[in-house]
C-alpha cells in the first residue's frame, strides 16, 4: 500500500465534470437498452473487479462512488479498497446494489474514470520506485488532458508522485518563449521579481550552459534543465552546487521509463515527466452482476 498522505477529491470540486461526463453518455434519454428490457423496479448486486494481472494501483474509487450517487441517490457502494492501495486480478473494489436500470446507466463512466485513473497511479508508481533508491522526486507536468488535470494529477499522487505547478496561475515558470519575449534571462527575472509577492519562487527552464551562467548569476530559485543529455546535467548540477547551493535542480524533457533512472543518478532534486499523464496505459476493471 502506497502510505504517502494526500488529500482525498471532494465531489463538489469534480461535480460539473461528472454530470457532464453521465450526459456525455447518457444523451438526456438515458439507457434505452436497459429501459426497454429491464422492468423499473428491478433491483440487483454487482461489483467492480480489477482484471490487471499484475499490481495496480487504485485511483478514482470514490469518484466511482460520486457517480453511482449523481445517476441514483438510491444505490449502496460499499468501498473494499482506497485509492492509493496496490491491488490485484481478481480483487473486487466495491460492491452496489440498487435499481438494475442505474447501475447499467453508471457503468461505463465509473469504469472509464477508474481505468484511466489507476493506470496513471499505477504508471507513476514504478517512476517513483526509482526516484526513492536516490531520494529525489518525480513529479507530473501541465501535459494532462482537458478539463482532466485536477483528477490526472490526483492520480500520480495516489501513485507516490508529486504536482508540479497546477496552471500557468500558481506557479512562476520562465520558459524559452518567455525568454525572447522579455530580451533576455536576467530582463525576464528582473521583471518577473518586481511585480510577484516576495514569497514566490521564480524557475527558469534553461537548454545550454550559457543559459545557465546567467540564470545563476540573475537569481532564479528554481532552475529547470531541459532536454539536456545525462553527462550534461551532472556538470550542470556540479556548476549550480558549487555557485548556489540553495537553488532547486529540475530536470525535463524526453525522459521516460526506460531512461529514468540515469536522470535519477545525476544528482537532481527533482525530475518532471510529461508521460507520466499523457502515456499512461490504462488499467483495465469490469463490473458485474451477481
């Protein structure tokens, strides 16, 4: 089981995401199938089976609960696991009853959030077993899917990962772009620095060591080398240590499982992937009825 502490989603946070997800599906009509061959007041059990042979990691069962609730206030889910907790073919995660109408109506949404979700835990769990053998962290990116992130994010935390920055509004984060715009690295951060709370960090996303030289020499607090080679960002982390220990070392760019752990040895404090939101595979679970 995955014991890092984190904060459990709240429905009213997600609610406009579920109901349009149950419209998505549902179209205002509803199930025509089961209306038409399942009397109204039918009532039965199921449960939600894991099918992944190997370990998964769960994520997303009490977004299953929410929307059992928003198609039927009626429906009993009894929770069997948390998200955050390893689990296994042919694990069964919960366990409802109700009409028989509006758990057909609400299975392949909770299913959907459930496979999607978990195989982001479960992806961001094997990074982060390697990111621990050298006490570093590897946190997610702004690369999730639309009106997704909040849950996509939550995942990786349910996998042992770490948030990086939510949206361009919590975080100040230089880029290349930025760069041009403003004429230069220490402009950016001069400007940057005169007009934010005096609490903020300021990180500046670098690809060379000239770069480099005049982020240190301009005072950014966060330094992300980006898309650099492993032998460079080892002289990029001797260079920063020996000019400003307090700086925080981010590396990014074409990293990914196969890779990860020679990033791990270059003496980053943190490493930020992309995949770990937009190349997850997905995990797969069924329902079914008793």
């Amino acid at each position: 089981m995955n014991t890092k502490k984190f904060g459990k989603i709240k429905k009213f946070e997600i609610l406009e995401l579920i109901r349009a997800a149950i419209q998505e599906d549902l179209g205002g009509y509803g199930d025509i199938t089961s209306k038409y061959l399942i009397p109204q007041e039918h009532r039965s059990s199921a449960f939600i089976l894991c099918k992944e042979k190997g370990e998964t990691v769960l994520s997303g069962i009490d977004v299953a609960g929410f929307i059992f609730e928003e198609i039927d206030s009626a429906i009993s889910c009894e929770k069997m696991f948390e998200d955050g907790q390893v689990i296994k073919y042919p694990d069964i995660i919960c366990r409802i009853s109700g009409s028989a109408q509006s758990l057909l109506a609400a299975e392949r949404t909770c299913l959907n959030f459930l496979q999607h979700m978990s195989g982001i835990a479960t992806f961001t769990a094997r990074f982060a077993a390697i990111a621990s053998k050298y006490n570093i962290k590897v946190t997610d990116t702004r690369k999730t899917k639309p009106m997704l992130r909040k849950l996509e994010k939550y995942a990786v935390v349910c996998g042992g990962g770490f948030n990086h920055r939510f949206g361009l509004f919590d975080g100040v984060m230089i880029k290349d772009n930025h760069i041009v715009a403003a004429g230069g690295i220490r402009n950016a951060i001069e400007s940057v620095r005169n007009n934010i709370p005096h609490s903020a960090k300021i990180e500046v996303e670098v690809k060379n060591f000239a770069e480099l030289d005049e982020t240190i020499e301009s005072g950014a607090d966060i330094v992300m080398l980006d898309n650099m080679r492993p032998e460079d960002i080892k002289k990029a982390v001797k260079i920063i240590r020996d000019r400003a220990k307090s700086i925080v070392i981010e590396a990014s760019g074409g990293i990914n499982l196969s890779n990860f752990e020679e990033y791990c040895m270059t003496g980053v404090d943190l490493i930020s992937a992309g995949c770990l939101t937009h190349s997850a595979p997905s995990s797969d679970f069924s329902m079914e009825f008793e």
